[in-house]
DNA sequence: CAGTGAGCGAGCTTCCGCTTGACTT
C-alpha cells in the first residue's frame, strides 16, 4: 500500500503529478473547494463574531467520502494551490479529514515539473492560518453583500434579481458606457490626404501624406484644395528613428479569452471550454490563471524550439512581469505542456486555440522587431499647414516572423509603407489631394473580452470567474449580448487633381457591431438604484480597497472577524436606510413626443412585462402598448422608433377563410393563423414587410414539420409502446412517457426493438 | 408558448471562487 496521500485541486494535474512521484504516492483531487456556506439562509452567524457555518455541498459528498478513506492511515499532503483560496481548501480538508492543523503537511509548488514537485515534498510547511482567515474574510464579506442586496432588489425592484461585489461593477461598467454613447454627437469634419511623388521621380512612385489639421466644414476644406493649385511642396525635415517592437508576455487568462475573441472570434466560454479540453488532454498548462511566468523547463524548451526554426539569433529570454492589481500567481501562464509540439489533432476549434497558445508562448521568447520608422514633413508654400507622411519598415523582424498580437481599436484607414528616399529642399509635386469628410465615432461598447480586461485592470473577479460573470449578468437581463447591422450614410469627398477640384458624394455603412455588451433598461434601473443606495460597494475601488484589509488579515495585523465587523455595521445601516426609502419600482417614464396621428402622449417605460412604449388612452379609448425590442432602451428611444413598435401584431390578409396576421411574441417574430396554429419567421424575415405568401410558405411548412416531429422513425409491431422519434436534438427512444438518448454511433433508424430496449435498461441505472 | 399592463399574495429567488461532468426533447 502507498504510505503517502497527495491532495490536488484538479483530477488532471493529479494524474500529471502521480507520474512523477512513483509508486509511495497516491494522488487525488479535492475539485476544488469541498465546504462552503451554508446555502439555505446567511450560513453566518452575525450573533457569533460572523462564525461561518460551513456544510459539504450534496455533490462533494462522493469526493469527501473518497478522500476520507484514502487518508486512513497515510501520510497526507495537502497540495491545493498557492494563494488564499488553496490555502483554505487545504485547512477545510484538514477540518473535514480530521487532520491537526500543525503536523499536517503542505506543499506548493506554482509549476507542473518534475523538478518543481520534488522540490516541493522537500519542503513541506504547514497550513498558514493567517491566510485561511483572509479568505475566509473573502468569502463572509461576499455572501454578506450578495445576500443582503439581493433581497433589498426583491422588494424594491423586481424579484429573483441579484447584486453583488462584481457582476454589480461589470454591468455599471456596461451602463456608464452605454450612457456616455447615447450622449455622443457625432461631428463631421474633413481629413486631407495627398499623393505625392518626389519632383526628380521619373517613374513618380507615389506614397501619401496626411494633413495633422482636420477642417470642420466642406468650405473650409474647398479653400485649402484650392489653394494647393499652383502651390510648391517642398520637404522640410526628414526624420529617420529606429523603433523596437517587444513580443507580448504569455497567455493569462485574460488575455487568452481577448485574443481567441479577438483572432478566432471565440466568446469567452468557448475559450475557457476549448482550453479546458486542451488542459484535459495534456496538451496545455492550467488555463486559469493570472501569472505571466513560464518555467525553467518551458524557457529552455522555447530557446530550443526557437533555435532549430530560425536560428539561435531569433531567441532571447524575457521575464515578464505581472502588471495585474492583486495577482495570486499559484500557476504558469497558459503555454503548451509541451513546446516541442506545434500542432495537435483535435477538433478545429481546438487547433486553432492551441495553435494561438503555441505562438505567443514561443514568441514570448523571440528577440524584438526592429524597425525603421521615417517622418516627412512637407510645407506648402502660402500656407501654415504641412502635410506628414509616416513610414514604417521592418529591419529585423524578430518575434514578428511568428506572431503579432491583435488590438481592439479599428485598423488604420492607410497602413503606412515604404517612403522614397528624400531630403530637406527636395520638392515634391501631388497627384491628387483629397479632402474627404469623416464622423467622429462614439466610444465602442465592451464586447465579452474588453470587459474582463477592464475588470482585470480593476482587480475585480478572479480568472475562474470572468466567463460565469458575463452569463450571470445576461441571464439576470442586465445585459444582453448582440451584433448590429450598420446603417447606411453619405459623405462628400473633394478631389484637386489636375488644377481643379471636382466635389462628389460617396455612401458608406458605419456602426456595425459583433457580439458586443449593451444593458438592458432593468440593467440600467438596477444600477442606478445601487448607486443611489450603495453607492460605496460599486465604486471601483471597493475590491482594491477590501483587497487591502484582506492582506492586513493574512499578514496577521488585524483578525478578520474585526474586519469585517468594521465592514458590516455601516454597510448594514445602508441596507436598512434602503428598505425604509420609498422607491420608483418601474422607474420614471419618459415622455417621446406626441402621436402624430391623434396627438396624444407617447411615453416609454418599465411595465409588469419589462420595457415598453405606451400611446396614452383619452376618455373610453383604452391606452395602446407594445415592448421595446432587444437592444432598445428606454433612454435612448426615439418618437419615431417607439411609433414603429406599434405596427405589430399586424393582419396579412386571408387564407383558406381564416385571417392570418404577423407579430412580435415572447420569442421573437411568428405568424398566426387562425387562432392558434404559429409559426416562427425565419432569420430572413422582416415582421413589419411580411407578406401574404411568405405567411402560407411559414405555416405550411411549419404543419409539415409537425407531421414528421410526430410520424415515429420506428416502431415495433410487438411492442407499440416502443418510438424511436425525431425532437429537436436529434433522434431520441420515447417508452412509456419517457425519453432516452440513443448513444453516439447508431443509426436511429436502423435500431431493433432489442437494441432500443437494452438502451432503457442501460439508463435507468 | 405567442398579448398582455387590476390587484392580492404563498413561496421562491441571491453572492464569489475553487473545480468538473451531466445532459436536455
């Protein structure tokens, strides 16, 4: 029998490190924590200096029943990971398992080698108390503020809404934006851009110039074009600098999820679920992490990777620092267990995301880009304004040769290339000078990965909770998630070429969005709400500020039960100053304007059904109402978009004697006919332009497809309670009123009454 | 499941951070 017991927090990084310890050693894993609060009520007893009350949640039971059985009479170690949550793991396994807290052995060690864990067993310390109470202070300060909001929102709000240290923060983050969008105006301007070619050129190589000074108004920009005509262009000063380019530090967390959203367009769920894969398979180093350090091992396999591929001039070690407000630092950076593999077989999603880890890991390790940037300034003879060209050329290209990191703003409109060679005095004569009109933009909404860089730059949230952050905020509708078509404008542009200026309007689209975060008006009310009572737990600075006390505790200044006694009684008092103040539940109505039609009052507001538009009635005449759509808002609507809404439910026309009208439901656009038989649009459908056709196209096949939904693909002559059926997710068995899945790998359709019987028996159990 | 918007009120909702499977009709 083995003599020693090690306990992780993950199954992977068990079977890793069993490898590397030999037979005296069993490894196992906790999965993460195995007691928390009480789920029913507080789980703290306020009476009691906030004594936690902890309980094994019902699906930690197993593990704790398998752990307490392996650490019978072995010598236990207590390997949980090297921060505050790890460290309390460690103590409730020593609570749980019966453990004494002196005597019992712990180790760390922040990577996965073999040098790292042996290391560790040499050293093993015992469980540092201090820490235990940080997060312990952790944990009771958040289920205070969750528990005790939350319920304030019931009432004062809306039930089953939520409020807490983080997802409270991101969705004000959300709404600030949001607000300072809606307040934006865009302003036209004019930006000048000439091409040029040196006067001695015979083959007249063209390269562009911009002018710095922007013109507000087309008769401003004519008169500079205007007198450009006989003007000389001459070189002024000629700059030449080098520039060096760094690599990025390895893949966080966080910025893994930035740049597979921004390079593979992966949401940050798919990223963290892809790499868990990964993670699962060997493939990758744990991806949830907020450290930029590779190990000896992963440094020397890099150089050695770099060498063979470009040559020993290409490599160069960097150690890069955290820049990370509270990084814990228990693990590597993401990289790939083994660099020496470039490409592995999997899904393509999973291609591509190791391939990406790959990259910047080996990158990391590049020498830098050197690059050549060159400046011309051009002065134009009678007027005060020069023209600047930019150029840039790559002299070495270092890490660039592998992998360049991807930047949230819009590219460019002109990548700047190669300039001719010039001098001070050289004249220069133009092509064409163009002075085209530009908007300025409003500032972009955050999409998934913005926000959790913005929180990241706050130290709010962790990296295991980023990615369930964003579903809790979209699934609580403070958020919602969607992409936006772009709307067609005009500009003008102006063109000196050849002596005269010719003027012409051009159309373009603007204001598409992909995936991006936009609150909802509950989202905005809630917000609003918090910020006038609790104004202190969403400021910014409220995790920065706890984070601080939580230090003082795990360095052992203050006892956490004081520190949170210092906490709780103001911020008990703002709860009870919350629920005796009076609140708006719906919010404040907003007027839009009247109704052109009959000249009454159009408002938008909160109903029992979430956000919606109202004509109001007069006398007998009953109001009218209809929902705003997704991605409207109640501050932002406008009379006309409000007057659209009410074009819906709206009657198509007749069709085989019954009326069949188009609307707006709960789940989005249907036609009905007659009084019950629905159908969905399609994604091509418009409800508003819908037609007659298209309605019967809908239903019928719509019929159709319940017709096949309930023709069974099998049945059984000798057991009619026996179906094999088509649903929504595929082909299922349907027996006795219940339905089982049928395994990967058989055919549906040419299952036997044995096979199909068997398949039951295999699930009940 | 598909249009609604009066009012009453039982019983329920909720946090953040560690970890993986489970598994729909």
């Amino acid at each position: 029998m083995q003599e020693n017991l090690v306990i992780v927090e993950s199954p992977a990084k068990a079977k890793t490190i069993e490898k590397f310890l030999g037979k005296d050693f069993m490894v196992k894993s906790s999965f993460g924590h195995i007691r928390d609060l009480s789920k029913k009520d507080l789980g703290i007893n306020l009476a009691d200096g906030f004594a936690p009350v902890y309980e094994i949640p019902k699906d930690k039971r197993k593990v704790v029943d398998e752990l307490t059985r392996a650490a019978k009479d072995r010598t236990v170690w207590l390997a949980s990971d090297e921060d505050r949550e790890g460290e309390a793991i460690a103590w409730h396994l020593t609570e749980v398992l019966g453990l004494p807290v002196e005597g019992t052995k712990r180790i760390v060690f922040h990577e996965i080698t073999k040098r790292a864990i042996l290391e560790a067993i040499e050293n093993p310390r015992t469980v540092d108390m201090n820490l235990v109470n940080a997060q312990q202070a952790r944990r009771v300060l958040d289920r205070l503020v969750g528990f005790e909001l939350s319920p304030v929102l019931w009432k004062k709000v809306r039930p089953s809404l939520s409020a807490g240290r983080v997802q409270s923060v991101a969705v004000r983050l959300l709404v600030e934006r949001e607000r300072e969008i809606i307040a934006f105006r865009s302003t036209p301007y004019f930006r000048v851009v000439a091409q040029f070619h040196a006067a001695g050129d015979k083959d007249r190589t063209l390269f562009k110039a911009e002018l710095p000074t922007r013109f507000e108004s087309r008769e401003e920009a004519e008169a500079f074009l205007r007198s450009c005509v006989g003007a000389t262009f001459t070189v002024a000063k000629v700059e030449e600098k080098p520039v060096q380019r760094y690599p990025a530090p390895p893949f966080t967390t966080s910025t893994l999820q930035q740049e597979a959203g921004r390079k593979l367009g992966m949401s940050v769920s798919q990223t963290m679920s892809v790499a868990q894969h990964l993670y699962e398979q060997g493939l990758i180093t744990y991806m949830r992490t907020d450290s930029v350090n590779l190990s000896t091992l992963a440094l020397a396999q890099c150089k050695e990777q770099i060498t063979n591929l470009y040559g020993e001039k290409y490599s160069s070690y960097h150690n890069y620092k955290t820049k990370t407000k509270g990084a814990q630092e228990a693990h590597e950076a993401i990289r790939p267990s083994y660099i020496e593999r470039q490409a592995i077989e999997g899904t393509p999603a999973e291609k591509r995301l190791y391939d990406l880890i790959w990259k910047r890991t080996v990158a990391s390790q590049m020498v830098s880009a050197e690059l050549d940037r060159t400046t011309i300034t051009i002065a134009i003879d009678g007027r005060r304004e020069q023209f600047v060209a930019t150029g840039e050329v790559v002299r070495f290209d270092g890490f660039l040769r592998l992998y360049s990191e991807s930047t949230d703003e819009e590219p460019a409109e002109d990548s700047e290339g190669l300039l001719p060679k010039l001098s001070a005095g050289d004249e220069v004569l133009y092509q064409t000078i163009t002075a085209t009109q530009r908007f300025t933009m409003p500032p972009a909404r955050y999409n998934e990965a913005s926000l959790v860089k913005r929180l990241e730059e706050l130290g709010i949230g962790r990296p295991s909770t980023y990615a369930p952050t964003i579903t809790t905020i979209i699934n609580r509708g403070y958020v919602v998630k969607q992409s936006k078509e772009g709307q067609k404008r005009t500009y003008e542009q102006l063109t000196l070429a050849g002596g005269s200026v010719s003027a012409k309007t051009l159309s373009e689209s603007f204001g598409k969005e992909k995936n991006r975060l936009q609150p909802t008006d509950i989202g905005m009310l809630v917000n609003d709400y918090l910020e006038q009572q609790f104004a202190p737990i969403i400021d910014y600075n409220f995790t920065a500020n706890v984070e601080k006390e939580f230090d003082r505790v795990a360095e052992g200044d203050i006892t956490w039960d004081k520190m949170i006694a210092a906490f709780y009684g103001p911020f008990h008092r703002m709860v009870d100053t919350a629920i005796e103040t009076q609140s708006d539940k719906h919010g404040q109505a907003r007027v839009l304007g009247a109704d052109p039609k009959t000249g009454r009052t159009v408002k938008a507001r909160i109903g029992r059904y979430g956000p919606m538009v109202e004509i109001e009635g007069e006398g007998e005449e009953k109001p009218r109402f209809a929902s705003l759509k997704k991605g409207q808002l109640i501050e932002s609507i406008t009379l006309d978009e409000a007057l659209a809404l009410f074009a819906l439910p709206r009657t198509l026309g007749e069709w085989e004697g019954e009326p069949m009208v188009v609307g707006l439901g709960r789940f989005g656009a249907y036609v009905r006919w007659g009084k019950s038989t629905f159908a969905s649009l399609a994604k091509g459908d418009d409800p508003y332009t819908l037609t007659l056709e298209r309605g019967v196209e809908l239903i019928k096949a719509h019929q159709a497809q319940r017709t096949a939904a309930n023709t069974p693909i099998r049945s059984f002559a000798e057991d009619p309670d026996m179906l094999v059926k088509n649903g929504r997710y595929g082909a299922y068995i349907a027996y006795k009123g219940k339905n089982y899945r049928i395994p990967k790998g058989t055919k549906p359709e040419e299952l036997t009454l044995d096979e199909c019987l068997k398949i039951v028996a295999a699930s009940k159990k």
